[in-house]
C-alpha cells in the first residue's frame, strides 16, 4: 500500500523559505500568486494492506518524527 | 569533573568542546557513540556538540534526537544532571524536547558566521558563574537555523521564570540591534526549568584561546567545573 504524508507550517509561523520563493515568483511577473508557504512531502510505501491499521501507523510516523508539532501540522492520504 | 561528549554522525565541534572542557577541568572527557544506552557511570555533564548530524536532513537535530543514547540523556537531565547542548547541541534539545521552542531558518536566509556579543542574562547558574550579570562577551556563531521561536506562552514563561541564559547583542549591549538570525527577543539561549540544562547557539568553546580570537568562552566551562568541584 502507498500513502502520503504532507507537512506543512502550522498557520501564523513565519517561514522564510516561502517567502523567498514567493518574491522570486512574482518577479517573474507571475501575475496572481498571492502567498507562498514552503512544506514536505513524504512518499511511503507499507505492507499493510489495512487502510485504518496503516492511518495509525503513519501517524505515529508523523508525530514521532515527520512533523515538529511545535510549529508543523501533517496530512496522511493513503493512496491505496 | 566527569564529562561525556555525545558525537553523531555529522558532528564536528565536539574537539573543540573537549579541548575547552580539559582546559578548565584538567580532566579528558568520555567520547559517547549516539548508538550507546548508557552514560559512563557518574557522569556530572551531558554535552552535545555542535556540528550537521545527520546532514541536518529533514529537521536540524531531528533525526539525532530520537537516537538511542538521547533516553539516557534524558533520565541523566530527569536526575538534575548538567546538559549543555551548543549549536546542532540546541537544536537536538528542543528537538528532543527537553528545551521547548523551535530554531528556525535565519531570517535573512543566510548561513551566518562571524563573532557576535552576547549579554549574560544571569550569572547565579551552573553555567554562568564565572560572569557577571549582563556582562557583554564575544563569541562565534556559526548557523543556517538559529532562529529561536515559540508560542507566546512559551516565551513567557521562559522570561517570567528568568530561564533566557543568553541575548544577542551589539558591542553597548543593544538587544535588537545586535540580532543577527531573528529569534524572539534575541535568544541567543535557554535554560531548563530547573537550570540544569543549557542550550545555546553560539560557540564558548570557541574562544578559549587569545591566539584565536579571544577567551571570552572560558567563563563557561569554568562556572561548570566550579560548579561541580564545589558539589
């Protein structure tokens, strides 16, 4: 089974990285692109089959390390 | 005074700190692999080196903190213990979180190395006696993601319990014209509650020697060996 877990700056953190990345792409003259906020993703592959035993697994995964709860939030989507 | 140097992969200060510790001690301190469980039996300091572990992938400090030789470093700060954590060494602390906060990308986005001055926020701890009371000092730092944050909450309890050990500063002790990475209320370093754990990024271990730079580094190791010499 294949699953996704997406990390990203809680709300309200200041991220630089986005920021640099969002002054670069408006002065392209990329007309639209209001705010820019940088994260991860991380690809999994698990030998679960389980969708529900596999969501626990990951969260675990994501707490323990993937995500720093202090200032990041994840997402787990399970790809099937 | 016995001392334990963690190293992990990636590490790369912990010759200088060893070097600074002996220095004031006069005692060699214990090299410990991260794949260790234990400490060497009475152990008065933890120290955790500055340095890329891991390559700073995923997380600066990340991946080193959920080590295995990290539980004993944290049953040894549990017991009142003295930790000190300098650098990549901070950044594995809140990590590990036995220091609360985060250490972000430098606001200007840039790796930033040069000498910098430090206010000594207090000098009755185990880490600071040998100064005085917001005594000015210059040291190095060498750092991408020292940029301390926390929640409001979590600062104000970190200043309403005096916990800030160090604040950047210019040369006349000017806080926020001297912040060079832009951490909250220039936090240069944080104690543990009971003040036994330090973490800072800027290098003491540094500045041990006038044929490089200065000594104004010295105090530091000097207060611990007091410290634990007196106990």
């Amino acid at each position: 089974m294949k699953a996704r877990v997406t990390v990203t700056l809680k709300n309200g953190v200041l991220d630089p990285q986005g920021k640099a990345i969002e002054g670069a792409l408006k002065s392209f003259g990329l007309e639209g692109i209001e705010s820019v906020r940088q994260g991860k993703i991380f690809d999994i592959e698990l030998n679960s089959s389980d969708p529900a035993e596999a969501e626990t697994l990951l969260k675990a995964a994501a707490e323990k390390l993937l995500a720093n709860m202090v200032v990041e939030n994840y997402r787990i989507e399970i790809l099937g | 005074m016995k001392s334990a140097v963690i190293t992990f992969p990636g590490s790369n200060r912990e010759g200088d700190v060893i070097r600074a510790l002996h220095q004031a001690s006069g005692a060699e301190p214990l090299k410990i692999w991260h794949q260790d469980h234990e400490l060497p039996q009475g152990t008065d300091l933890v120290v955790l080196p500055g340095g890329f572990s891991y390559g700073d992938y995923l997380r600066c400090g990340a991946i080193a903190s959920r080590s295995p030789v990290m539980d004993a470093v944290r049953s040894h700060a549990a017991k009142g213990g003295l930790v000190l954590g300098i650098c990549n060494g901070f950044q594995i602390l809140v990590e590990s979180g036995l220091l609360p906060g985060v250490l972000m990308r430098n606001a200007g986005l840039k790796f930033i190395c040069k000498m910098q001055h430090l206010k000594v926020c207090r000098a009755n701890t185990p880490f600071t006696s040998a100064y005085k009371k917001n005594q000015i000092i210059k040291v190095a730092i060498a750092h991408g993601e020292g940029n301390y944050i926390a929640d409001d909450e979590t600062i104000a309890m970190l200043e309403d319990g005096n916990r800030i050990a160090f604040r950047y500063c210019d040369a006349e002790g000017d806080t926020e014209k001297g912040n060079p990475n832009g951490s909250i209320n220039s936090v240069a370093g944080i104690y543990s509650k009971k003040l036994n754990v330090l973490g800072m990024m800027p290098h003491p271990e540094n500045l041990i020697e006038t044929l490089v730079g200065g000594t104004d580094g010295r105090g530091l190791f000097a207060s611990i060996t007091a410290h634990k010499g007196a106990a």
